[in-house]
C-alpha cells in the first residue's frame, strides 16, 4: 500500500481496563500514519500529524468511530449454517447439529462452499484475527488456509482431533492426527497471516493416545498454539470425570499431557475449581469467554472475577455455531449481562473493558500482542470502522453521544453487521459494505473533521 494518513475519530485500549483505569483512548479527530508496509508509524490528533507530514495523502473516514480490528478468541469454521440451533444443552446440540453438519465436511466441494461464507462472516463483522476451531478433515483444512489467505485474515487454526464418543467418520487414530497434524503445521504455519493451533475436541472425545500425539507436535514445533474446550457444561464436566479417573480435574487432562502454555486457549471454562483457575494462571493460558453460546446453551454465567482475581487471562470468542453469530459487539454486550445477571459476583464492566475484551485481549491471549490489537505506533493497520446508515438508530444515539465511552457503549449496545461499512488488515482494505461512498483520498484545510458531536 501507499502510505498513507488516515483521518478519523478512533479509540483503543493499548492497556487493561482491569490493571488501568485510564485504559481506554480516545481522538475525536484523530490522525494514524500507516506505512508502506501496513504499520502504524505515528499515532495522534490529525492536526499534528498532518502537519508534520503535509504531502502524505489522507484517507477521511467521516462519521462513526474506526476501532481496531475485531479478535475472536473461538469460533467454528464448519459450524456457520447450523447457527441458531435453539432449545438443546450442550451435548444434545453436538449430536443433533453440530456434528451431522461436521460431517459433510468430508465433501471438498461443500467445505470450500462452507469456508468462503465462514470467512465472509468474519470480515463482514470486522473481525480481522481469529482463533479458528477448524474441520476433522484434513482437505477440509487446506481448503480453509488457502481461502483464509486470499481474504486477507489473520487466522490460528488446526485440524481437529478426536477418537471416541463422536460419530465414526469424525474419529481419527493418534498416528494419523500427527502425521496430518505435521504436515499442515508444515505447509502453513507461519506462512502469510496463518498460524497453526494443535486442536484435540475436548477430553470427552479424546483418548490419552490422542492427546499424547497433541503433544508431540507441540513439542517438535514449540510455537504453535493449542486451543480446546473446557469446563463448559456440567454433564460435560462429569464424563470427563468418569473418563480420566487418574486426572485431578477437567485440565489436569490436557496438563497433564503437556498441553498448556502461554500458547494456550481453553474455550468456555463456565464451571472451573479454584486449583484448575491456579494452574491455568500458573501456566500463563487464556480463557476464551463465549457468552453468547454460554446463554443460548444454557452452560451458565461466565465467572469472571474469580478468572480475573486467579490472574487467568480473558478473552471473547463467538463460538460459532454454539454461539449466535460472528458480531464481536454482540458477544461484548453479552459479556456485559453476564457480569450483571451473576449480581455480587459479577465483575461490572465499562465500555473501555467491553473494547478491551474484543480487540487487545484477543492479542494477548494468541502472544501477538507485540504486532495488532490497538492503534499504537508499531502495530499493524487492522481496523474496523463503524459507520451507521444515516438515519440509523445507532445513527442517531451516536449523534449524540456527549463523550467517547458513551459513544462506544451505544456501538455495543445498538452495532450490528450493517454497521461495519470498511475493513483492514496490515494496512490492506479487506471488507467494504456496499453502499459505502468511497473514502475521500485527500483532504484540504477546509474539510471539516469527522467528529462526533458533543
Ligand atoms: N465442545 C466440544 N465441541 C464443541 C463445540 O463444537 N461447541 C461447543 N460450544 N462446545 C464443544
Ligand atoms: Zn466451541
């Protein structure tokens, strides 16, 4: 790309809400200067950087807020056409939608068709990194990565591995989990924008064997991720139990396999023990908070003090198809009514947390905090801007908003797919909403800046 000086109101969170109370960061007329190479070099009001580099052209993003891109800690490729599965818990929503439809992945031709829309979800949500639960199959994944990479996401994702308890066209053996494992670790790790995540089900469907053969390929290849379920649902919760009668609890199944690390995601952990919350902050994983499938599932109220007060690091994840749709402004306002709902033993969160939740802390769960997940000098251009229809009702609230975090409440409480008018990874434009007149690409002292009324 060219450089370029993008012009608009911006907030980020290049810090915790739960560690900082001045977190959250705000230009009403805000100035970032986007290198050649989709970098952040300088980040600040637009009068001042405009100033200092006058020949630089300017792209103007008037009206809305540009925030940074989206982080989806967990979410399903093969499951977006059975989202909305309604009435059924866990185990029973497994049986009868999610792993039917899992199993026509094994047809190239209906797992192309099912990536393109799954990676459309994404972007058209303004989710610009993902930690993807992939397919059972092997071709199923290669399809994924090449079409990840031709839309321009950033993607963590592995085949997924289970030998029992599933239906038989999803069960692999321990050899061929690390010989497939291996050689998509070897084609696509690291390569682009992809990363590989070593993906075992959950225990439930895993074997010892299964999970020793996790293992392996974790240490041959000491930077790739691992991310798998747990703690979600407590008739989950009791046949692990019953499974693993030598494990101290559900992660001492993975621990004890030598899965957990910095690297590591765990998805839902609603019903976690005290030692299992130690362990987890001991070995440095991330909890994946999924509460809008937590809530559609009926798996319980996320508690998120007891993650934060353990030192266990959150991050938001739609869990698609568990979950109710790709929107990352959807899953932070749920994050709120869970915290509400549990009362005393909710954690009361902010605006600033609800942006930190779905963007920096997404970073930092998949340790690439160093390169995206705010708007300061060094990270990449990823970016979402939030631009109502005019006459919108989002429209309107934001009109008159009297100050940021009351703007970026009113963008979780009312923001949905029709709000996401263009998107950006590494400085590459990704996703424009049809209907979006284009970005002006030059700006003169007469223009008046893209400010939200106070
Ligand atoms: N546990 C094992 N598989 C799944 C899945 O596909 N969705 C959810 N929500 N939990 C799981
Ligand atoms: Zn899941």
């Amino acid at each position: 790309m060219t450089p370029t000086l993008f012009r608009a109101t911006f907030m980020h969170t290049p810090s915790s809400p739960f560690t900082d109370a001045g977190a959250l960061r705000t230009e009403t007329d805000g100035g970032l200067l986007v290198d050649g190479s989709g970098v952040i070099v300088q980040s600040g009001d637009f009068a001042t950087l405009h100033a200092a580099h006058p020949d630089t052209p300017v792209t103007t993003l008037r009206g809305g807020v540009l925030l940074p891109g989206f982080i989806d800690t967990h979410v399903h490729y093969p499951q977006v056409r059975v989202i909305g599965g309604l009435g059924m818990s866990l185990l029973d929503w497994l049986d009868r939608c999610a792993l039917p439809e899992e199993a026509r992945l094994a047809d190239a031709p209906y797992a192309r068709a099912v990536t393109s829309e799954f990676l459309h979800g994404l972007r058209s949500n303004g989710t610009t990194t993902a930690l993807v639960f992939g397919a059972h199959f092997k071709g199923a994944m290669d399809l994924f990565f090449e079409a990840a990479a031709d839309a321009g996401l950033r993607t963590v994702a592995g085949l997924v591995v289970s030998d029992r308890l599933l239906r038989g066209e999803l069960h692999t053996t321990p050899e061929r989990a690390y010989s497939e494992g291996k050689a998509l670790i070897e084609r696509w790790h690291g390569v682009g924008r992809a990363r590989y995540a070593v993906t075992p089900r959950f225990s439930l469907s895993a074997s010892e064997g299964i999970l020793d053969a996790c293992a392996a390929l974790m240490t041959e290849y000491s930077d790739v991720h691992f991310t798998s379920h747990i703690n979600e649902n407590l008739r989950e919760v009791q046949t692990v139990r019953e499974l693993f009668p030598g494990s101290l609890d559900y992660l001492d199944t993975y621990d004890r396999a030598g899965l957990l690390g910095r690297r590591s995601v765990l998805a839902h952990s609603v019903h976690p023990t005290d030692r299992e919350l130690g362990q987890m902050a001991a070995h440095g994983c991330s909890a994946a908070h999924c509460p809008c499938s937590n809530a559609s599932l009926g798996s319980g109220l996320f508690p998120l003090r007891r993650h934060v007060h353990a030192g266990v690091h959150v991050a938001l994840g739609t869990d698609v198809g568990g979950g109710t749709g790709f929107s990352m402004l959807k899953e932070g306002l749920q994050a709120y009514f869970t915290q509400q709902l549990l009362g005393a033993a909710g954690l009361p969160l902010t605006p600033a947390h609800l942006l930190y939740l779905s963007t920096r802390a997404g970073a930092e769960a998949l340790d690439m905090g160093g390169q995206i997940g705010d708007f300061s000098p060094g990270k990449a251009f990823d970016a979402v801007w939030l631009r109502p229809p005019e006459g919108s009702t989002l429209d309107t609230v934001l009109n008159h908003a009297s100050s940021p975090p009351e703007a970026l409440a009113a963008l979780f409480a009312n923001g949905t797919q029709a709000d996401v008018a263009q998107v950006w990874v590494g400085g590459d434009r990704v996703y424009v909403r049809s209907g979006v007149p284009a970005a002006a690409p030059q700006v003169t002292a007469a223009d008046p800046p893209p400010v939200l009324s106070s």
